[in-house]
C-alpha cells in the first residue's frame, strides 16, 4: 500500500528541513512526499532538493497565491492509495504512520490528535481534540470544524468526491471533514502524534478563539452546503 504525503510549500525554509526529517523515516522506498510549492522566493526548494531523497517530488508553480489551492495541486500530484496531508512546519512524531495505517483498515479518513506548539516547540496546548472536543458528526462539524488538516488521512477513494475544492473555500481541512462525513468512515485516533507550530505565519488558528466574523463563518457554511448536490454525483 503505496502511501503519499502532500505537502503545500510558500516560504517555508525555516523548518521545512526538520518537517522532512521527522516524516521521512517513517516511509517506505515506494512511498512519496508531494511538495506543492506556490511561488517560494526564498530557499525552501533548495533545502529540500539538498536532500537528495527519490521519494521527494517538487511541484513548483505560480498559480495559486493560496494555500487552499497549493494542497488541491498537491492532493491531484498523489499516487498513493493512503494520502497523508502535513503543513510545511509541523513535527510528525514516531509511530504516526504504523497508527495511522492500522486506523485505516477499518475506516477511510483517520485524524490523529495534536500537540500545538509555539515557534521553539513549547506546548501551548497538549490535546487539541480535548480543546475543540474533537469528533465525528455532521452537525457537529458544519457548526466548527474539528477535522485538522495536518492531522488527517485518508484512502485514494476520498478524492473522488473532494476534487475539485469548490470556489472561494477558506480552509481545504474543512472541506474534506464535510466529504468524510458525508460519504465515509472516519475514526479519531487520540493520541497526539504531530507537534503542531502555530505562530504569526500561519493561516489559521488552533489555540486561540477564531476571529473570523460571524457573517463569514454563515457564508462560507452555506456556501459549502449549496456544493453538496454537485458532489453526490461526482465518481
């Protein structure tokens, strides 16, 4: 079971090496990391070339400027039958692929609890699903996400109906916990396997309460649910 990890790059030079580093020994020869990079000028692709590792496949283009669509160029790179998303800063710890694998024997979408952390690996908060009181539902989800991008992965089939993201989506993790909710099997897996960096150049909170306002957070919702009929028949 060939497994791709989808990356999304945009400056990322300052950790992207100890991201790398921390994914991947735990891949096999056959597997692949996926490195979407939209326009990067500084040296994130020459680090990451340094490496010299087969399994690395750069992407470079300059068409997104979003980091929504920089993970859908990403996602439709993948070749692998289970696709792990991962953001260009965060720390995957040990075990994460064997637990994750397992998970996904008996299920199709697999979330893994947090750690976040600050710029020098602090721990702000030790469980992020006890802080958004993570879990599978609907509802629970459309009202607030708790699917995290970084966390998640999930079998091929998950594209089928994730692709393509509809226009002006906020977050792309939200997306497809609606379409695992949906259409497929989730499971929570609670154990923090990732040490998750939130700092100013990231574009989305975890550890502080959202500001988005609530007219947005209405229009983004009914928004996505006016795409759910054109997703029933995608195949």
């Amino acid at each position: 079971m060939k497994i791709s990890v989808c990356i999304a790059t945009y400056n990322g030079e300052k950790y992207i090496l100890d991201q790398l580093h921390s994914i991947l020994p735990q891949l096999r020869k056959n597997d692949e990391v996926i490195i979407s990079d939209d326009s990067s000028s500084d040296k994130t692709l020459e680090l990451i070339k340094s490496l010299k590792d087969h399994r690395i496949k750069i992407f470079a283009h300059n068409h997104y400027r979003n980091p929504v669509y920089n993970f859908q160029h990403a996602l439709r790179q993948a070749t692998g039958e289970v696709i792990f998303l991962s953001d260009q800063d965060d720390l995957w710890l040990e075990g994460k692929v064997d637990a994750v694998c397992k998970a996904l024997e008996s299920a199709d979408v697999a979330v893994t609890d947090c750690k976040i952390v600050d710029d020098d690996l602090n721990v702000l908060t030790e469980s992020y699903f006890k802080f958004r009181k993570s879990g599978k539902g609907l509802i629970k989800n459309l009202y607030s996400n708790k699917y995290l991008g970084c966390c998640m992965a999930f079998k091929r089939k998950i594209l089928e109906k994730a692709l393509p993201f509809p226009p002006r989506l906020p977050m792309h993790d939200i997306w497809l916990g609606f379409i695992s909710e949906l259409f497929y099997k989730s499971v929570f897996i609670p154990v923090p396997y990732i040490l998750h960096r939130r700092h100013l150049s990231n574009t989305s909170s975890t550890s502080q309460k959202s500001e988005t306002s609530l007219i947005k957070k209405v229009s983004f919702r009914w928004n996505t649910i006016k795409h759910w009929p054109n997703v029933l028949f995608r195949r």
